[in-house]
C-alpha cells in the first residue's frame, strides 16, 4: 500500500513538473515570437497634427505627426530649392527687402520629402556612430539635431532654413536682421533659444516658419513660439 502510495505521488509530481514544463514553453514562445515583442512599439499612436486653425498654423513636432494625406504645391526657387507655392510671394518679398537694404541672403534648405529627411537622420546617426558612440546613443543624439520623418516641418514646404551669402554679409547680421524683420512678412524664428525646453529643439537662427502676418506678429510681441500661440487658440 505505502509503494503503491508512494507510486502515485510519484507520478503526480511528474505530471505537474511537465504541466510546468509546459507552460514555461508557452511563455517563452510569446517572449520569442516578433508579433509579441513588436506590438507594444508599432501599435504606438501618434497624434495626428491637426488643420483646424488652418494651413499657416498647422503645428508639426515630435508629439504631432504630418497627416498622410498632406498634399503640398511647390513652386522651385532660382537655386532650385522648393517652398509651398502659398508662401513663396512673401519669401520674395522679404528677400527683396533684405537684398534692397544690403544684406545676402538664400534659402539653403527649403521642402525635403520623407525619404530626404530620414536620409538625413540616418546621416547623423551615422556620424555619431563614426565617433563611437553606441548605436542607440548615436540615434538619441542625431534627434536632437535632425527632425523624426513625419515631423520635420520642411515636409510642410512652410518652413526654410535661411542662409548668409558671406561674400556680403555675415551670418549673424543676416540673423539679426530677420529676428526683426521676419514677423513684417508672415514668418517667424520657430525654435527661439528660451523656449527650447517648449518646442524641444534648440536654438535655430537660420530656421523660419510661415504663420500669416496677424499670427506672427502676435507671436513675435508676445515672445512666444509656435506652441504657445496655438495654446491661445484653444
């Protein structure tokens, strides 16, 4: 009776152990398997930038992503650069006013598509790489400096990276000289120096956004950026 006893406890114990066995085996087949693992990071939604205040004021960044359907018309500039064709009256002007008024001046970077902008995140991953740095340090870093695909605002074709032709005048009076005059035309400097903890990029001097005249004027007297004027429309 005692073996018999003995016999059956022995039996349960295996039985037990391969019921444990195979759960263990379940648990690691959803750990291993790649629908597991990824679906927590795809699934991710992003908040879709919203139109409502209209084209000149969309609000593009890291937390706001360009809708798929965004369509742009693109007029090409002399140096083959391409802005949206609804701004490009008030970049001429303000060019024209600069040039007039002794200053050198071009668009060095104007609409990029999402290829070109992950190409050049990949880039300055790559750089980073270049210079040791993991490859996860080196992605968190070239982010501070290159824009995620999807929420760079030279996709919008509203945005341009403004230059000095040095051969007329410097880099910083061209800055200067837009950081008064921009707003005059509908643009404003996007990513000022005390508000980078708001639009998360630093400082940019060369980097203006299209807004519409009454908007960028209530941002540039007000020492706003982007981010907070669009708060006051809410």
């Amino acid at each position: 009776m005692k073996r018999y006893t003995r016999r059956k406890s022995y039996k349960v114990k295996i039985l037990f152990s391969l019921l444990f066995l195979i759960i263990l085996c379940m648990m690691a087949g959803k750990v291993l398997n790649s629908d597991f693992t990824l679906l927590p990071l795809d699934n991710i939604t992003h908040h879709v930038a919203s139109g409502d205040n209209g084209w000149n004021l969309i609000l593009v960044n890291r937390n706001s992503y360009i809708p798929d359907d965004y369509k742009v018309e693109l007029t090409e500039l002399s140096n083959g650069e391409k802005v949206d064709s609804r701004i490009y009256p008030e970049l001429q002007e303000m060019f024209n006013d600069a040039r007039a008024q002794g200053y050198g001046l071009f668009v060095r970077e104007g609409y990029r598509t999402q290829e070109e902008q992950q190409q050049l995140l990949n880039e300055k991953i790559e750089a980073y790489e270049n210079e040791g740095k993991s490859k996860s340090e080196a992605k968190k870093l070239a982010e501070q400096w290159v824009a995620i695909p999807g929420t760079s605002e030279h996709q919008l074709g509203i945005a341009v990276d403004i230059n000095a032709d040095t051969t007329k005048s410097s880099s910083d009076d061209v800055y200067s000289w837009l950081a008064e005059n921009a707003h005059k035309y509908g643009f404003i400097k996007r990513y000022p120096s005390d508000k980078t903890d708001i639009t998360g990029v630093i400082n940019e001097p060369w980097h203006y956004r299209y807004v519409g005249k009454e908007a960028a004027l209530e941002i540039y007297s007000q020492g706003m950026c982007l981010e907070e004027y669009i708060d006051t429309l809410e």
